[in-house]
C-alpha cells in the first residue's frame, strides 16, 4: 500500500508512471524525464480466471495473470500507470498487447530476434525512439545531465543486488531463496533509490552472516540454481517446495535473477545519444530465450553453476512458454 501512495500522489503532483512487463525496458529513460517506472507482470493465481475471459486458455499463465488484473482492475500500479511498455521478447505478449491497447495505452518496443549488427541497429532505434514517446508523455525534455543521474541510480540498484547475490555464494547461505526471491520481486516496483539502500543495508546484514559462518541451512544441504522462466511477484512455489525439502536455491538465471542486474550501464556525461547508444549496448547483453542463436545463456548457466557451487540445475519453464521449453533442450545438453 506505501508504494501505491507514493505513485498516487507522483500524479496528483502532474507526475507521470510508466508500467513495464520486462527488463528490456529501460528505466533510465523514463527516470530521466521525471517519471517512475513500476514493474507489472504477475503471478497471481486468481487473476487467470478473468484473463482467460478473453485470451486462450493455451496461453501462459504469466500473461493471463497480467491480463487478468487490467480486465477486472484488481491491480492498482496498472490503474495507477498513464503509459503500459511492453516489448516483443514474447509472441504471446505482443499479441495480448494488441488486446490490451483498447483497454490502457500502450507503446510497445521491438526487441530484435538477433544479436547481429542489424538486430542492435534496430534496437538502438527503438531506444531512441522511446525517449521521444516518453518526452511527448510527460512533457519533459531527457537532457544528458537527467539521463546521466538517471543511469548512475540504475546502476546504483543493479549493484546492491549484485551484492546480494555474491553473499549466496557462501556455504552455509546465509539467506534463504525464498526470500532473495522475494527482494529481486520487489525491486522491479519499489522507488529504485529506496530500493538501493535497502538491499545494501540487508547486504551488510547478510556479509556480518558470512563472517560469523551462520547460515539459514545446514552446510551439507544441497545447492541449487534455479534457471528460466521469470517468476512473477507472488509467485514462489518452486523455490516453496525446493527449499522444503532441504535444499537451498543459491542462484536464479532468469529475468527476475541475474538477467535483471548482471551488468551496468557505462556511466558518461556526454550526449544524449552517446548514452541512449550506451543504454541500448547494455540491454542486448540480456540473453533472453526470444534471441537465436542464444548461446551466451548456456554459457551462463554453466559459469553461475560453477560460482554457486551448485550440486543441480532446475529448469523452471511456464506452461506454454514454448522459447523456454524449446531452449531446455540445449540446456540439458550443456
């Protein structure tokens, strides 16, 4: 309910909130021009039921979920929002996007099938792109000053999660996966300043853990990395049932994991373009199960693996998200 405040009276004051469905999204962008970014997907069970009313059922769960709280306006951050971003990582997604336009306005980025010249050409375009909508939105101009505050607060956020995560790597896990799952859940829609100096203030925390040695599970208790399909805010079943038998997840290579935070943005004060360029650079470093080939996610999986200490891989996959689905194929393999 906080947050929810706080993004009401962002608009009372003639703020603008801008909703976003993925990680492709860059927040810098909207921050730049005096907006908030707030993330929406969702992994509610009771929403599917209404999405459902319009979409197939043979659509996954993830998108029904999102739909569902839009049709039946259970959700405040997408009532709260004047702007829906959504992107074409997903089939499935940008056809409901279509759906959604006649119900809340929409802009949706192009996100390339490659990591070829041509594919970050377009993308790039598509980031420049955005700063024009999302300047005619809020009437604010980006300037490379706002634009270069912007990415260091981003950035500020990427780095206090990295820092958690680095904690999971000791033995014993001085966290559980339940609840860094939870922390990555909440970053996506949390003021990103607050957000920075929470996971930092849980960090010193979790490092005073490591030093004295005192972990949530036993030291023998086997270490997991969970890898896949995003796990949408209140989704934790997997990890519920993982960590319940006694295993402890250490690591997840998903959107709502590393892909999130892996890397940041190079931090400059020159032009706007010169950033924007940056920007797009470090979002096609995101390696999404919607790009072919999509060997740098393998090699992911085995290096996380490797840093964790993992003694198994579990595969999440949502029920008809057939890009993951398929790439497990290659990740058993690997």
């Amino acid at each position: 309910g906080i947050r929810v405040r706080e993004l009401r009276k962002h608009a009372m004051d003639g703020g603008k909130v801008v909703a976003t469905y993925c990680v492709f999204v860059p927040d810098e962008v909207v921050l730049a021009a005096d907006a908030v970014p707030v993330g929406l997907c969702a992994g509610t069970q009771f929403s599917v039921p209404v999405g459902e009313e319009v979409l197939p059922r043979n659509t996954c769960p993830l998108i029904k979920s999102s739909f569902g709280f839009k049709l039946g306006r259970t959700c405040p951050y997408v009532q709260t929002s004047h702007l829906i971003v959504g992107e074409t990582t997903c089939d499935g997604k940008k056809k409901m996007f279509e759906i959604l336009a006649d119900h809340h306005p929409i802009h949706v980025m192009e996100v390339p099938n490659k990591k070829n010249g041509v594919g970050l050409d377009l993308w790039r375009s598509e980031v420049a792109d955005f700063r024009h909508t999302i300047e005619k939105l809020t009437g604010n101009e980006v300037t490379a000053e706002k634009l270069a505050q912007a990415t260091r607060l981003v950035n500020e956020r990427r780095g206090a999660l990295q820092r958690l995560f680095e904690t999971r790597k000791a033995s014993p896990v001085p966290i559980s996966g339940r609840d860094a799952l939870l922390v990555s859940q909440v970053s996506f829609y949390d003021d990103v300043s607050r957000c920075a100096q929470q996971v930092n203030a849980l960090c010193d925390e979790l490092e005073k853990r490591v030093a004295d040695g005192e972990g949530v599970f036993p030291t023998e208790a086997p270490r997991i990395l969970v890898s896949g399909s995003p796990m949408a805010i209140p989704n934790w079943k997997l990890h519920y049932v993982i960590e319940s038998a006694g295993a402890a997840v250490v690591c997840e290579e998903s959107c709502i994991g590393t892909r999130a935070f892996a890397d940041l943005v190079p931090e400059t004060d020159s032009t706007v373009d010169a950033q924007l360029k940056a920007i797009a650079d470090r979002y096609m470093q995101i390696h999404c199960a919607c790009f072919t080939p999509n060997d740098e996610r393998l090699d992911d999986i085995v290096r996380l693996a490797r840093e964790y200490r993992v003694d198994g891989v579990i595969h999440y996959n949502l029920q008809f998200c057939h890009t993951y689905a398929n790439e497990a194929v290659k990740v058993e393999k690997r």
